[in-house]
C-alpha cells in the first residue's frame, strides 16, 4: 500500500496517460506541475500551556496551485498530521475545485496535534500562532483556509480575527466561520449533504429503493449525512466512530446519538442500538466512509456487502481496495466529487462576504445541489464515454480543465 500522496499521484500520473497529455501539450511539464506544490510552508509553533511551561507543534500550509484562482483548502488537526499527507490533500483540493467549476485553486494546511489534548485557550492561542506565521500567505484573494478534520467555525473565527490584527479586516480570508462573523447559513452542514445529494443521484442510477445505510466517522462530514438521510426518512443501520460502532437494522435515532456523542464524546455506549464487532462488512446497501484515509483497503474491501460506496472522507479507500471493489460491482462514487459541498458553500460564504448580502439557506442548498447534480451527470458521461470508473472520470474532467487553464495563461 502507497502513502496516500504516492496514490493520488500515481493516478494522476495515470489520468495524463489516459488523456494523452504529454502528446497533446509537448514539454508543458504537465506533471511535474501537478504534483510539486507551488509552495510548501513549514514552520514550528511554540505556545504556552496554560501550567506555563511550553509546547511545540509542526504546522503546514501547502499551496498547491493557483492556476483556476486563489488558493483553497481546509485546516486540519490531527495527531498523525505530516507533510506527505497536506500535499496529498492540497492536490485533491486543485482536483476537486476543478471538477465543481469553482474559482479557487487547491491548498491544505494542518498541525501536528491532537485537539482534545489542549484546552479551549491553549488551542486559542495555537491557531493564533499559526494564523500570524501565515500573515502574509493567507487573504481573501490569495488563500482562504476553510475547517477539515479536528477544526470548526470556532477556529475559523480566531484565524479570522487574528489577520485582522495584522492586516485589513477581511471576512472573506477565511471559510466556514461563525454565523455572526460573516458565515454562510448551510456551511456547516453543506459536506454532509452533498455526500447525500451524490449518494441520491447513485442509488437512482443503480435502481436502488428502500435501501440502508452505513455510515463511518460520525464528526462533521459524518453526522451531517446522517441527519440528512433520517430527514429524508432513509434508514441509517450502523455508525462508527473511533470510540465504536453501533448498528440498529430497524434503523438509529440520528438526532439522538448526535446529542449521545456531543454529550460523552462519541458513539460508543448509545443506547438506541448494539454495539459492533466489524463495521465494514455489516449489512448496509450504500456505506459512507466518512472518517479520514485508507480505511477501506485490500484486507477488508472483499467482506463488504454495500452495492454503493459515496466517499465523504478524502482518499478513504485505496487503490488496491478500488480494484477489488470494481471487480465486485461495487459502485464508488470518488471523495472529488461527493464530498465537494464543503468547498462549494464555502465559495458561497466567500461571495457573500463580498457583496455584504446573505442568502436563505434554501438558497444556499439549492445552489448546492444544482451543482453538484451537475457535476455528478459530467462525471458520469465522462466515465461512460471512456469506459473507465467514475473516479477516474471525474479525474479526466478536472484535469483536463485545469491543463486548459495552464496552457492558456502562458508560462512568463
Ligand atoms: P471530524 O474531525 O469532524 O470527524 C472525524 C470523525 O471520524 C470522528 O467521528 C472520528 O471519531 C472518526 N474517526 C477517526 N478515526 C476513525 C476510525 N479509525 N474509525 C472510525 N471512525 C474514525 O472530521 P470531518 O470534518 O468530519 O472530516 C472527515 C473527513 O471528511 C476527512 O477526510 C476530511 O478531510 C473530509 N472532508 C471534510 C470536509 C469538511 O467540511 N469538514 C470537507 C471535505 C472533506
């Protein structure tokens, strides 16, 4: 099994071939212009524990390509954090920017760290840390960060607040904020369903009816799906966590295992069910993989029993397990696409911190998912023309559009 940056640029590599890139635009440099990030930011954070004594963390930001516009891309804080795994996300996010049609070009950023070590005050003043090294990187028409795994609005609001200190108050340096400072209504939600809106047009395709769900990873990417599917009356029968997973074929109270988790800290011990030994191969029609990486791979993708699998997560399953899951007629729809809603309304919180006018949610959702729909029937025509997996369609899209752009601009 590769690094999860070996894969997505092994596949890359791949979708070059397959369009026949290096023929096509002769000693452009396709490639190397692909995989090498513009820029590569690293730097050390020192911060004061609240006891006095200190601590220091590895942050990253990687810009990875401007080409289609400023540079987007989530903030993430996670104990396994490194550098490999920011550029593997910064490339996902020029591919799927891309593929969604939106104005933005792909970054990450992430420290080293594990949140629920440190109290409210001392990741206070982390992110303040990380936002004031990063003053002259970031800004609403250069690189807008956004939350990923480990950060929210509360974080998002503390970025914001500390570039205002240094440079001209900008709502829109940042995404996925407080709604009171200039968040998108729908934004915190958006990630979550759009993986369902992807997972609808799917199931439709395939002919699904009445089918179940499994769902793993239960933050915010994994309750938001949840949510919308108990709203849209489609039975969620088993969720995962990293503290466990539970499974009810009758179908889980979703608002009240949300309540369960935010009160304790996770899913484990919910009452509206039983626990799980194997969450991957429980019986479910469609699985969401909503956790992080490499979670469905070559040891367990053979015991899966979904006909459907929408990833909420980026790069959740591995190459290995893709060749599997295709030999098993399993249908894959790629984190690219389906769990673009995040990036999507967080343009939209961008271009409403711009005109200085908030839309209705119901807006905010019906342009979600007009979108998304969209960019759904692209890759799928795609994939069909070219008899390749809707991965590797939507990867052929993206790509192709971003090239287009590259060729365009010149290279002086
Ligand atoms: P989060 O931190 O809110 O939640 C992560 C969830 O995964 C938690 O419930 C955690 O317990 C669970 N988890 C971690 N390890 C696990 C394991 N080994 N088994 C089962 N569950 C496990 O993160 P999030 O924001 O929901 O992001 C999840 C994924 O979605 C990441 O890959 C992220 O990059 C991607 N994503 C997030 C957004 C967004 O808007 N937040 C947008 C696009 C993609």
């Amino acid at each position: 099994m590769g690094t999860v940056l070996e894969n997505a640029i092994s596949l890359v590599q791949k979708t070059a071939d397959l369009l026949t890139l290096g023929k096509r635009y002769p000693g452009m440099q396709i490639i190397e212009r692909m995989t090498i990030p513009d820029k590569v930011i690293m730097f050390r954070a020192t911060v004061q524990l609240d006891t006095g004594s200190l601590k220091v963390f590895n942050c990253y930001r990687i810009q990875h390509s401007d080409v289609l516009g400023p540079y987007k891309g989530g903030i993430r804080f996670h104990p396994e954090v490194d550098l490999d795994e920011v550029k593997a996300l910064a490339l996902w996010m020029t591919l799927k920017t891309a593929l969604v049609d939106i104005p933005y070009g792909g970054a990450k950023g992430g420290i080293t760290v594990d949140p629920k070590t440190l109290t409210p005050t001392e990741l206070e003043r982390l992110v303040r840390k990380y936002t004031f090294r990063l003053v002259n990187d970031i800004g609403p028409n250069i690189d807008i960060p956004a939350p990923d795994m480990g950060t929210s609005a509360r974080e998002m609001a503390w970025i914001f607040d500390e570039y205002r200190k240094h440079r001209d108050s900008a709502y829109g340096v940042v995404t996925g904020k407080p709604i009171a400072l200039g968040g998108s209504l729908g934004r915190k939600e958006a990630t979550g369903r759009g993986v369902v809106c992807t997972m609808l047009e799917a199931a439709k395709e395939l002919g699904l009816e009445n089918y179940t769900v499994g769902i793993q990873g239960f933050g915010n990417v994994g309750s938001h799906a949840a949510l919308d599917c108990h709203a849209r009356g489609i039975k969620v029968t088993g969720v995962s966590d990293i503290t466990g997973s539970v499974q009810n074929p009758d179908g889980l109270d979703i608002p009240a295992m949300i309540k369960h988790r935010d009160q304790t800290g996770g899913i484990e011990g919910f009452p509206g069910g039983k626990p799980l030994a194997d969450f991957t191969s429980a019986p479910c029609d469609v699985l969401l993989p909503c956790a992080k990486e490499n979670m469905i791979t070559a040891d367990n993708a053979a015991g899966i029993k979904a006909k459907l699998i929408v990833e909420g997560a980026n790069g959740p399953t591995t190459p290995e397990a893709d060749q599997i899951l295709e030999s098993k007629n399993v249908l894959v729809v790629p984190d690219i696409l389906a769990n673009a809603g995040g990036v999507i309304v967080s343009y939209f919180e961008w271009v409403q911190n711009r005109e200085g006018f908030y839309w209705e949610e119901e807006d905010v959702n019906n342009r979600l998912f007009t979108r998304l729909r969209k960019a759904y029937a692209c890759v799928r025509d795609t994939a069909t023309r070219k008899k390749v997996s809707l991965r590797q369609g939507a990867y052929c899209l993206a790509l192709e559009k971003i090239v287009r752009a590259m060729v365009d601009r010149g290279v002086q």
